[in-house]
C-alpha cells in the first residue's frame, strides 16, 4: 500500500478508491484493467458502475470489494484500507461488512433458502438481529418459501435469497455484478426495485455493475468506465440519458 495515500473520509464514503492500478501481463502484452482510478461511493447511495466488455468495471468491482487485489494504490471500505489487512482480517471484513449478490446466485444447494440467507451470520457463529432478518424475508417475499432448497426455487426466488443473505448481516456496503443478468426482464425489475428501495428505506449502500440501462437507471448515480478509468460520471440517472452518455465511448 502507498503510505503517502491520504486516508479515507470516515462518515462519508462507505467504499473507494485511491489511484487504483491492476495490470495483466507483460511488456507489449500488457493490460492495464484499471489504470490510476480514484472514486468514492457514498453511504446510503446506490451507484451503478457501467462500460464496455473488458472495461475493467468488474476488475474494479472485484477490487473495491476484497476479491481480487491491486498491483498498486488503495481500495478502502469504510476507515479501512484492505490492504492493510491480513488474509484472516481480510476474509472476516467481507463476513461482517460486505454483502454480495452475483448474476450467479451462488447458493448452497443443500441448504434451505433460510440456511442461505443466514450462512454468512452461521459461519460467524452468529444469531444476527432475529427481528431485522424476517423483515428483509418478508420484504423480498420469501417467508412461505425458507424450507425449500435452491433446486424447488425459481431464478428469481433464488436471487431474493441472494439479495436477502446479502441484507441480513446488516452490511456496510452490498457489492452486486450483474445481478440480474440470469432472471427475465420483469423479475429483474422486481429486484432492482427491491435493491433501490434497501437504500431508501434501509439506508443500505449499493454498488452494481451492469451493462443495461434499465438497470442503471434504478440508481442514484451512474459512473461509466472506460479502458480502466473513470470517464464520466451521471446522477439521477434514466435509461435515455444513460444511452445518450454512452453512445460517445461506443458501448
């Protein structure tokens, strides 16, 4: 980590990055996935995070949430560099403070859709706050399906349980890719409008990648990425003015 990187601002980003840099390869062959990308995502904001394939909106995704690390500058989520942390600290960080929800929904399929939504507190040997997880159930519209395994669950119902397991630990901050890229338009929308209301209601914090514009527009704020930088930025996005913006880098 870069110690002359200046510290992040407790209370006002839940998540950022400073001067960000992840290359692949060598020499000629070289890609640089990010290349010098600073950003902060503000508490209770949701953010989507759109650009053409090979961007590097994933790679900064993956970056800012612990999965995949930096060939040099800073992630940080809330006071905490992640690169200060040890693997230990690093994998308990993501337990505690970080929520994800996948286009894969990654579900475990031996366990029952409420074992799902609790696994992260579970492996914590945790109970979490009893009274806000059947809130998040009820609210994704789950409670007369938590006996049933991933397998007797639709790709939207097994997406709630994803949306809900990201939810029930009361993350800093819930990391979303793609999420709705396996489910049709209509349980899509359904999705989103749940995630958009988490940060209204909850006052959760949301950063999604998405290609669509649809789904963009669910957000509060728009950041477009381009060949591993940031260039642009929308707020009160819709889908018009996001295919507007996008037409100049030719997405």
């Amino acid at each position: 980590m870069n110690v002359t990187t200046p510290p992040p601002v407790a209370g006002v980003a839940a998540a950022g990055a400073v001067d960000a840099a992840k290359y692949y390869g060598v020499g000629d062959a070289q890609v640089r996935a990010l290349d010098g990308v600073t950003i902060a995502f503000e508490t209770g904001k949701f953010t989507a995070i759109m650009g053409p394939s090979g961007s590097g909106k994933s790679t900064l995704l993956h970056c800012l949430a612990g999965l995949d690390t930096l060939t040099s500058g800073a992630t940080y989520i809330g006071d905490v560099y992640l690169a200060s942390l040890s693997d230990r600290e690093l994998t308990e960080l993501r337990r505690t403070d970080v929520g994800f929800v996948f286009q894969a929904f990654n579900l475990i399929p031996t366990l029952t859709a409420d074992e799902n939504i609790r696994l992260p507190l579970m492996l914590g040997g945790e109970t979490g706050d009893v009274a806000w997880i059947d809130h998040v159930i009820g609210a994704v519209g789950l409670a007369d399906r938590l006996k049933h395994r991933p397998s007797e669950l639709s790709g939207g119902q097994q997406q709630r349980v994803a949306v809900a397991r990201a939810l029930a630990s009361k993350p800093k901050i819930i990391f979303a890719d793609e999420p709705t890229g396996n489910l049709d338009s209509t349980t899509g929308t359904e999705i989103l409008t749940f995630m958009a209301e988490a940060v209204r209601e909850f006052g959760q914090t949301i950063v999604m990648v998405t290609h669509d514009p649809v789904a963009a527009a669910n957000a509060n704020r728009v950041v477009f990425v381009g060949d591993g930088k940031i260039v642009g930025e929308m707020a009160d996005p819709t889908p018009d003015s996001i295919l507007d913006h996008m037409k100049h880098y030719g997405d």
